[in-house]
C-alpha cells in the first residue's frame, strides 16, 4: 500500500491503516468499514506523551518550567498544526470521505494524522511501539518542529500574540486589524474562511486600512472563526517578515 511507505510503517494488520483514514460520512455508508474514532482517541494519548518526553529533554537546557512547557505542547499539537503535518505528507489524498478532497477540513486531516498515529502505535510489538510511532514523527521532521520552536523562542506566545509583539517592537504601536468572513452551512456545522485582511497605516492621516496582498484565501475552511484567523496571523507573519514589517 503506498500509504504505508509514505509512513515508513509495514503494517502486519493493513485494517488498522484503513480505519485510521476512514471518516464517520464515509463509513456510514460503508457499514463494512469502521471509522477513525478509536485510533484517534489512542492517538492523542500516544502523541501527548511523545511531545511531553520530548520537552522534558529539553527543558533543562531551555530553561523550560511546567507552564511554558504545558503552553508549548498545547501549541504543537493544536489542531491547525497537526493538520498542517497531515498536510505536509500529502495525507489529504488518502483520506476515504464522500466529500471532495479539496472539501476535507483541516480538523479531519487533523483527527486522521492522529489516528495514523495510533494504528502505527497499535500495530507494533509492545517493547517497541513507542519508537516506532517516533520513527514516523521524524520522517517528516516533526519532532525537529520542538527545537525549532524553542530557539527561536516564538512557540511560547500563539501567534497573534506573536506578530502583535513584533509590530510594537517595530513600530512603537499596537496594529489593528480587520479580516472579512466567509462563512458556509449553520449551527454546529458553520464554517468559516478568511476572503481578506486589512491593517491599518499608521501613517495616513485618515486611519486608512489597508489589504495584506500577501494573505491569500488558501481555499480551507475552519470550524470556528478563532481557526481561521489563527491561519491567517500565520500568514500575516510570515508576509510582513518578507515586507520588513513595512506596511505597504
């Protein structure tokens, strides 16, 4: 199975890959096949003690304390980062759901990602399956994300917090911003999209706004408004590094 090499896991019962990338929609009309509910229950679990061993390591060197080494797991395995992974291996082309691909929401890829990480864990013997579910995270450089995070000292703070501490320090000013919503569907199934970002310029005269060109609608649709502005500070960061946090 190609899933399997992209991993870098031969799984010995093939039935806990395909469970781990089956959806509720999906195997609701599949009443053959079992969803990936279970496995990502057992996956969060297996990824949590991954993430806090690994920054019990770390935390002497990085003078790490129980707070920030609490905030700093929280932040590495919130749902837009571990959709993010799920992104990155292109987990997104083997989801089994009745949707398009392209309508899958990050959330799923999320759950998915995890329950990958509970079948790995499930599949292999006792004494080594801790290893080999970190054998997985380190194919695409995940763990490494951890050290990352520390030396540059950004992972403590999200990341709005993180460009509005930035944009004082550059500007002696506190930035404000307005995002326009696109939102799909009702209650508890509403989604939500960012169309377009704006800041004001601080130095018009008239309190101008004006648009972040470089925050693109990537097409992702969020569960929650919160989600969707969070990818959206990614982006915004990220652009007024490349600008010199120079308002254009």
């Amino acid at each position: 199975m190609e899933l399997e090499k992209l991993i870098g896991h031969k799984f010995k019962n093939i039935a806990l890959l395909e469970e781990a990338i089956t959806t509720g929609s999906y195997s609701n009309e599949h009443p053959d096949s079992s969803d990936y509910q279970r496995l990502e229950f057992l996956g969060d679990r297996v990824l949590s003690l991954i993430l806090a061993e690994e920054l019990f390591k770390l935390s002497k060197s990085a003078s790490l304390d129980e707070g920030k080494m609490t905030f700093l797991k929280a932040e590495l395995e919130n749902n837009l980062r571990l959709a993010e992974y799920g992104e990155n291996m292109g987990l997104r082309n083997y989801i089994r759901a009745n949707e398009k691909r392209e309508d899958i929401r990050p959330k799923v890829i999320a759950d998915v990602f995890e329950a990958i990480c509970g079948a790995v864990y499930q599949d292999t013997k006792e004494s080594s399956r801790i290893k080999e579910v970190k054998k997985f995270l380190l194919k695409f450089d995940i763990l490494e994300r951890i050290k990352d995070e520390m030396s540059s000292g950004r992972g403590f703070l999200p990341i709005r917090n993180q460009f509005e501490n930035k944009f004082r320090e550059i500007h002696r000013c506190n930035p404000e911003i307005n995002f326009v919503y696109t939102s799909s569907g009702e209650g508890h199934q509403t989604k939500w999209k960012i169309e377009k970002c704006s800041i004001k310029d601080i130095l018009s005269q008239t309190g101008e706004y004006v648009e972040l060109k470089g925050i693109k609608n990537s097409g992702k649709w969020f569960s929650s408004k919160k989600d969707a502005e969070t990818d959206a500070f990614e982006q915004a960061y990220k652009y007024m590094e490349q600008k010199g946090w120079v308002i254009p």
